[in-house]
C-alpha cells in the first residue's frame, strides 16, 4: 500500500506540473486527431514484439502533422516486469496546420524501456514505463533539411491506472500522465506532459480498440512559449500468436 500511496503522490505532482508552468506564458492552442494501430507478436513466453504505426493529423484542413512508426522487442522478467529496446522513425511535419512553408523532418530513435504492473485488486491495476529516446533529428533551417542530425537524449515517466469495467473484464478505462524531459545541447530541459483518459473495449481474446482523450503540453524552442493540444485517439490494437511454448 506504501508502493500506491507513493506513486499516486508522484502522479499528483506532475499533473499539476502543467497548471503552474502555463500559467503566466504564451500558449499556442491547437486541436488534432491521431489514429494508431499497434500489433503485439508473442514469440514465446518470455518474448513480443510490438509494432505501432501512428498517423496525427490537424482537425483545421485535415493537415498532416505527423507520422511516426515504432518496433520494440519486449523480455518478460516475471509477470509483473518486462524490459524493452525499440526503434523508432518519425517524420515531423509542420507544427501549424496554416504554415507557408511545408517542411518533414525525419527523426531515428533507438530507445530502451522498463515497464512494471501492480494489480491492485480484482478491478484496478497500476503500471508504470520508464524509456530513454535517443533522438538522432535530420539538420534543417525550417526551410530545407541540411547535412547531418541533432543529438539529444529524453527521459519519460509514465504512470496509469486501469479499471475494468465489468465483471467479463472485456472493457475497461485508462487514467495516465506522462512527463518527458531532456538533456543535450540546446534543447530545454522540459520537453512535454501528456495527460490521458481513455476507453478499451475488447472485442475477443485477440482485438481491441481504444477511444481517448490527450491533453498535451510541448515547450517550443523559445523558453516561454508552448503548444497546448488537445487530441481525441483512436488505437486499434491486435494479438498474433506464433507459438504455445
């Protein structure tokens, strides 16, 4: 219980994170729409891998903001813990649905994550996921794309509640936040907070799908200046079984 009574205090403290930094700064608000598959291969009882391709678009003129696809390999430790390296490829496009000059820039990330499950009682379950991205970003002039990458390194926190629903456990409704910061050269060191609420209907053992909301707060490069966007998810998610053993 002591495990719970602390993480929820964490989870408390970078809630209100948002609130005060925005506070007295000048906010771009915006509103998107992502849509996300993810398949999970279970190789075998100790190993699955994962991928997601997830689309974001703008709602003002359906404009594309960005595309990012992951593959990560997962090792179950025990039932609770798993650890985790991926890849990622992202291609970022404009952060304005209205901007003159359309301008993608790609992104390599390898990353390395720790996921942990605590089941609470027969209805709730809290976990959590610590990952490090390491972020290779394409040179550009906001214009065109230049010789060479960007380094910097990120660290995320993520902390969720689940509850199910119903006594069949074929639904249930997520609570989590995320906080992301950075370390490298110039970069700030607050990246972004993604505060989420969602809904997970599983159609069969194998097939979900999920409905949410994303608050999310994102530093720009000029020190006081941030995006606040909110994004309804939708996440397609698929089991694929390759072996009993």
């Amino acid at each position: 219980m002591d495990f719970i009574k602390k993480t929820g205090s964490v989870l408390g403290v970078i809630l209100i994170i948002p609130f005060t930094v925005f506070s007295q700064t000048h906010v771009a608000r915006q509103n998107l729409f992502w849509m996300r598959a993810m398949v999970q291969s279970n190789l075998n009882k100790k190993l699955f891998l994962v991928t997601e391709i997830d689309n974001r678009r703008f709602y003002e003129g359906n404009t594309q903001h960005h595309t990012i696809q992951h593959n990560h390999l997962h090792l179950r430790i025990n039932s609770s813990v798993d650890v985790a390296i991926g890849q990622t490829f992202s291609w970022q496009d404009s952060q304005f649905p209205d901007a003159a000059i359309k301008l993608t820039v790609p992104e390599i990330r390898p990353f390395q994550e720790v996921n942990a499950v605590q089941k609470i009682n027969k209805k709730v379950v809290f976990s959590t996921r610590v990952r490090i991205d390491e972020r290779f970003i394409r040179k550009n002039d906001g214009v065109q794309l230049l010789e060479g990458y960007n380094f910097n390194m990120r660290y995320r926190l993520r902390l969720q509640y689940q509850f199910f629903l119903w006594k069949k456990q074929n639904a249930n409704l997520k609570i989590s936040d995320e906080l992301m910061v950075n370390s490298g050269k110039n970069v700030n060191f607050f990246d972004q907070n993604r505060v989420y609420i969602a809904y997970e209907h599983n159609f069969t053992n194998k097939f979900s799908a999920e409905l949410g909301y994303l608050r999310w707060y994102q530093q720009r490069a000029q020190f006081d200046t941030y995006f606040q966007r909110d994004i309804v998810r939708l996440t397609l998610f698929k089991k694929i079984n390759f072996t009993n053993n």
